[in-house]
C-alpha cells in the first residue's frame, strides 16, 4: 500500500465554517464536516460510493482506523454521501471523548485532504470494487432488501433500472477517475464543522489546531 502522509492538517481557511453547539455536561464530543455533494443523478454519485467506502464507509475505512483504532478517540468514525433529488452533501462525523475533540477533528481534515489530494491506493481500489459488489448482492438477495433499495431509489425519482446501469458505471471506475472524483467532492475548503459539546473544553483544543473564528450557540439554538 502507499504510505500516506502523517503531516498536520494546516491552518483552516476562512472560508471554512465552525460551529460549536455548546452543552456543557455532554460526556463526550459529536463532529461532524460537512460540504456539498452531487445529486443522485450525476454519474459521480455511483463512483463516489467507493470512495467512501475507503475513507469512511466501512470498518476498514480510513476514518475509522484512525480515529477508532490507532487511537481510540471514538467506538466508530464513518462518512457518507448523501444523495438527493437536488444537490446532496457529504458528512464525515464522529462522537468522540471530549478531551480529544481537538486530535479527532484534526485528524479527521488530513485524513479526508489526503484521500483528496492522492486518492486511493492500489489495495484500496480493489477492495472497494469488491465491497461495492457485495452490497449490490446483499441488497437483492431477499425480497425484502430488494423491495428496500428499488424504494430507496423511487424515493428520489429513479427507475427500477438504475442499479444495474449505477453497478456498472462503479465497477469499471479505475484509480485515475476515482482520484478524480475524491479531489472535486472531498475538498474541505468551504466545509462547514460542526461539533456538539462543552464549549469550554472545545474551544481551546480548536485553537490549539489553529481554528479560532468559531460560532456558538446553545443546545437549543439560542
């Protein structure tokens, strides 16, 4: 596998919102990064599934060996595009313990600006074409699963034959298109965070990792 960079995420940029809902006896932390996505019509909706499924779509996903394993931060990171009739939106999010807010978010920009700047690698490509089969499999494998996902997909306006066109365009996406894809939908640079917990705690882990313009609100939006 290619060795990733383990370098910082840098400074965010001013584009970037962040927002702190402040309860000040929660346990822990829940994050959240989201920016926008495709529409379930755009072929780039099929594709992207593999990328998720390498940054935060499954077990193995990178998210989650991060945040959950390497580290511990967390039961469980995961990301997921969202598709819609309209323009969806991609979110990354995570609860983790509150007094590595800060590490977890921090962790979780380089994690997502590394898979957008080089993309997945060569174990990653194969395994997400093999993930991506066993969910078409699981998803008709009983009456039910398939009565499921034919709703899901009427749900937003799609036919009966959308999964078979959508598997195809997945499998023969390569690394090239892939790469392609996680640099235009995974850039952060007009994302917005928001994360749910005590503020007093957050707010110096956030501008210990160079975030300082931070919105605030309390649990009820007040």
């Amino acid at each position: 596998p290619v060795e990733r960079s383990s370098q910082a995420e840098p400074a965010p940029p001013a584009s970037r919102r962040v927002f702190v809902v402040d309860r000040p006896d929660a346990p822990q932390s829940v994050i959240a990064v989201a920016r926008p996505g495709v529409s379930a019509f755009d072929e780039e909706s099929s594709v992207l599934t593999r990328v998720n499924a390498a940054l935060g779509g499954s077990f193995t996903s990178r998210l989650n060996q991060k945040l959950r394993e390497e580290h511990g931060w967390t039961y469980g990171a995961r990301s997921r595009f969202a598709f819609t009739r309209m323009r969806g939106v991609f979110v990354a999010q995570a609860a983790v313990h509150t007094e590595h807010t800060g590490d977890a978010l921090q962790a979780m920009l380089a994690e997502i600006t590394q898979m957008a700047k080089t993309g997945l690698t060569d174990e990653e490509v194969e395994k997400t074409k093999q993930i991506a089969r066993a969910d078409l499999v699981e998803a008709f494998e009983t009456v039910q699963a398939a009565a499921a996902r034919l709703g899901r997909s009427a749900g937003v306006g799609q036919g009966p034959d959308h999964e078979a066109a959508a598997s195809r365009v997945t499998a023969r996406a390569d690394k090239a298109q892939l790469k392609r894809f996680a640099g235009q939908y995974l850039d952060l640079d007009a994302a917005t965070i928001a994360i749910v917990g005590p503020r007093a705690k957050i707010e110096p882990q956030l501008k210990a990792i160079g975030i300082t313009a931070i919105q605030s609100s309390g649990p009820e939006g007040q």
